[in-house]
C-alpha cells in the first residue's frame, strides 16, 4: 500500500506558493502513486466503484454520437413539418429572411429582455465601419418579474424613455429590434405569443398576449416616445446575424452554449410547412432563419442513451423534469450540480477524500459551474499531460476551501480536475455532435459557425474540444462532392476547410439592432422597386397611348 501525501489547506498554499523541481517531482511522484491507490475498487455498504466506471458514463463514443445526430436530424425534419406537435424540436420560425450584406447603415435601437437584465441600446451603422454602440443596463426589480404586464412593459418603457433622453437621440421613428427570449408562438416578424414565462419571470396577463402589441400600448400610455418596433426576435436569431456581420456577411450556424444552449440556422422556405402555414400575412422571401430550440432533443426519451444516472437525479430534482433533456446535459446551468453528485458519489463510496462527508459538497447548488472553469483555468498544458508548475492548482485549492474541505491528497485534486473534465467534455461532444448535425444538412463548403454563450466563452477548453469534435462528425463525403466541381488545386486545398468557428458576442444586443437594419433596408429596397415599377408602368402607357387609363388586365408589360 503507497503512503497518501496528505495536504491541509493551509499547507497546500504554502507548499504550492514557490512551486520548484523538487516539488515538481514530488507532486508527479505522488499524483501517480495516489493515482494508483484510487483506482482500486471499494465497497462501500453494497455497492463498489472506481473512477474509471464514473469516467465511462460520460465518454460516448463517434458512433453514439452518429447515432443521436441522424435521430437529431429525422427530429429537425417533424418540427419543420409539424412543429411542436410533431418533434421535440419546435424549429421556430423568425421570419428573418437574410442576413446582413453589407450595405445596412443608419441609426438602430434594440431592447434585451432574457434573464433578470434589461438592456437598451442604440447602434450606428456605416457599411465598412466598426459599429458604434451605446447601452444602459438596469437590473428588473422583483415587482415587475412577478407583477402584470402593465407593470412589466411601463418599467421597459421607462427605461427605453431614460435612454434616450440622457444620450440626447433624436428618435425620428427609429427603427427597434426586441430581443426577447421566452418561448412564443411566432406568426410574424412583429406578432408573437407569449406560450410561457422561463428564467424566474411569473408576470400576469401576458402568456398568450402578442408581446409586441404590450410593448406598443406601454409607449402609448408613457407618450413622447417615437420608434418604429419592425422585430421581436430570439436571442439565438441576434447571434447568427451578429456573427454574419463579424466574419463580412456569412454565417451558416448561430449557437448560444451559455445557462441554456440553443441553435439557428437559415433554412429554403419549401422546407417549413407547419409555421408559415399558420403565418398571419405573407412571407415573399426564399430563405428564412430557424431557431431549432434543440433545447428539448431527447424530451420523449428517444436519446436516453446518452444520458447517465447522475443525469436523471438532475432531472429528477429539475422545476420541469423530462422538459429540455439536451440543455439539461449540454448548457452551464447544470453542469456544476452535475459534477457536484459525481463527486458527492465518489466521496460517499471512499474513493475521494479519504470518505470525508463535507456538508458543502453534499448540499445541492453548492458547486456552481463557474468552479469548473476555474479548475481547468490555463490548463491545455494539463490536457496535455504536462504538468504546469503547480500554478493553475491555486485555484483548485481555493476551491477546496470554499466547499470546507480540510484535508486532501494530491491525487484528490487530480481527480476533481478529471470529473470536471469529463463531465464538461462531454457536453462539448454533444454540442460539436448538434453543430456538426447541421453542417451535414447545409452541405456548403467553407461553413462559419457563429457561437456566443459565457460556458463556451469562459471554459479554457471548450472551444478547442467542439473544433476536434466536429472535424470528426463532420460528412467526409462532403469533401469529395466539393472537389468533383473544382480543378485548381490550390482551390481544393482552400475548400478542404470545411467549416470555421469564430466566437461571436451580444447576438442579443447587436444582433436584434442589426435585424433592425436588414428589415428596414429590405423596405427601402421593395419600396425603390415598388416606385420603378410604376414609373415604367406611367411610360409604358404613355408608349401606347393609354394616356393615364388603367392598363387592361390582359396587356403584357414587355
């Protein structure tokens, strides 16, 4: 039996505080020594496991995931056929028919409801400019998270009014993009229906009520306010189209992977029958952004198989369990709590911390998901097998303090840092399977992928194990059909890239104003034709002698 080299916090600190070689070697020494001693089985009451069982709950292999990819696809193509009632995923229509081109300039205002944050904003567009943006935040009091309508949509107003009297804008009928992150039921760009409050929100007489016409009737009753609200958008709409203007007007995926996670993409209006069949006036574009809402892929159990038990003791305990299975295992908001039962598991069966209980870490909500990326803060090298000096482990000891835990090995560190790995790893995986699902139904070459969200943005590693991921899961064919149709070498060596990911920001924000531009460009655009088509209407009859009379109905316009 190896010896345990046994730390207490306070000497933890100061050992790790001038980490040298000597050190070093200690610590490699005893990581693997204890390595070896916690890998053996242990009986707790009736019932053994070791770390490596744990590990393999969470490693779905290319395989498992292929297969929740074709059940994820079959699941996208019922929602754009029937909806909700059809699929788990609702594929949602946002009547947002194209993406920023370029051209977009003026003054645009967008309003950001979508947590317990309300944001104003006013946006400045030149085409070839950076864009110019200013904001005002105020976090929404509890009274109106919880209180009527009137009261919810006249503090948004206030705040609106607040604005733009302290940056002095001259309104003008601005055009307003409204970001607004709840589920409803779209049946245009500016008529949508509350179905139900998520995120805390519990406002009477507002579920069912069209969100736009609540917020229209609150600037009536405040007065002295003159925009133009020409969008209610989803968060993740205003993250395809922010990341379409970042990388110069393309983008074929917008994901959010943040306390939720969620997908959009453009779609061929041929191929959504169920929502504009139920459209209140007619859409005459081609294209159209779809939010999937993948948020619930698996609520009917149809992809029970990458799911583990710690997974179902989350659902188990959820306010809406067997609702938003993919979020549950994908998005930040429970992957902290989902590590925190890993390790109260392993604790409980003597393979962590020597079997201490401490109540912090047996009390749920107490390991927020942050911790994990605090944990595996600067540690590719650690990803690597290379150890980092001891510096990163800092914060790992801090850790350990604030869940009062008194006494620790080394080799317990080490295996905190792998739950945290393979639990947030793997949600990676399923979010790279999801993207790469999408990719594979676009099959365009060299694909951008727009993703906005704190867990992706704040996890050291995610971003690089949703790029592996997908070069894996990604069609190989597509590859090949590409360079049927392309001779030139180094255009092939260009189109090999099949697919690139830029991290995206404020899709919720930038993005609802930027909507703002494309709605109100695309009415400049139909209102130019609209006047050319008369002026070559009035000379068409002056050519032949109608002099001002209606034309025929069966006269031909050559």
């Amino acid at each position: 039996m190896f010896g345990l080299f046994v730390f207490s916090a306070s000497v933890a600190k100061k050992w790790l505080s001038k980490p040298n070689e000597e050190n070093l070697k200690k610590m490699s020494q005893v990581g693997h020594k204890c390595s070896l001693e916690r890998n053996k089985p242990r009986l707790v009451e009736d019932s053994a496991i070791s770390l490596e069982s744990v590990m393999a709950e969470f490693q779905l292999s290319n395989e498992t995931l292929r297969r929740m990819m074709a059940k994820m696809s079959s699941s996208m193509d019922k929602g754009l056929e029937g909806g909700s009632k059809m699929s788990t995923m609702a594929m949602l229509p946002s009547f947002v028919p194209e993406l920023p081109n370029g051209t977009e300039e003026g003054r645009y205002l967008a309003i950001d409801l979508g947590g317990t944050n309300l944001r104003v904003m006013v946006m400045d567009i030149k085409p070839g400019q950076d864009l110019i943006v200013e904001q005002f935040n105020s976090r929404i009091p509890n009274w109106a998270m919880h209180g009527t309508a009137e009261q919810l949509f006249d503090f948004i107003v206030k705040c609106l009014a607040d604005f733009l009297i302290e940056k002095d804008i001259d309104q003008d009928n601005l055009p307003l993009g409204f970001t607004f992150s709840y589920p409803c039921d779209q049946r245009s760009l500016r008529s949508a229906r509350l179905l139900r409050w998520t995120k805390g929100f519990n406002v009477s007489g507002v579920e069912g009520e069209d969100i736009v016409l609540l917020l229209e009737e609150a600037i009536k009753r405040h007065g002295g306010i003159k925009v133009q609200i020409v969008a209610l958008v989803n968060d993740v709409v205003g993250t395809i189209v922010a990341a379409a203007h970042e990388a110069k007007g393309e983008c074929h995926v917008g994901a959010i992977i943040a306390t939720g996670t969620n997908a959009s993409y453009i779609e061929d209006v041929s191929k959504i029958k169920y929502s504009l069949s139920r459209s209140i006036e007619p859409y005459p574009y081609k294209k159209m952004i779809i939010d999937t809402e993948w948020s619930g892929f698996g609520d009917k159990h149809d992809a029970d198989y990458i799911l583990t038990q710690y997974d179902l003791i989350i659902d188990s305990r959820a306010e809406h369990p067997n609702e938003n299975t993919f979020d549950k295992v994908v998005a930040g908001k429970c992957m902290g709590e989902l590590v925190r039962i890993v390790l109260e598991k392993l604790t409980r069966c003597g393979v962590l911390f020597k079997g201490q209980q401490p109540d912090v870490l047996f009390t749920p909500d107490t390991f927020p998901t942050k911790y994990i990326s605090e944990i595996l803060k600067s540690d590719l090298l650690f990803h690597l097998n290379i150890y980092d000096e001891g510096g990163s482990y800092a914060n790992t000891i801090q850790i350990m303090d604030e869940l009062c835990i008194e006494e620790y090995t080394f080799s317990d560190m080490l295996l905190l840092r792998e739950v945290c790995i393979v639990v947030s790893r793997r949600s990676a995986n399923l979010a790279a399977a999801a993207i790469a699902c999408l990719l594979n139904r676009i099959r365009k070459p060299n694909m951008i992928v727009g993703i906005d969200g704190s867990t992706y943005k704040y996890h050291p590693l995610y971003d690089l194990w949703v790029k592996e991921k997908i070069k894996e899961l990604i069609d190989p064919s597509l590859k090949e059909i590409y360079h049927l149709f392309i001779f030139d070498v180094k255009a092939q060596l260009k189109m090999n890239l099949q697919f690139k990911v830029i991290q995206t920001g404020d899709g919720s924000g930038k993005g609802a104003a930027l909507i703002a531009a494309i709605i109100s460009r695309l009415a400049k655009e139909k209102e130019a034709k609209d006047t050319a088509f008369i002026m070559l209407n009035q000379k068409s009859e002056e050519e032949n002698g109608f002099n001002g009379e209606p034309i025929p109905a069966n006269y031909i316009l050559t």
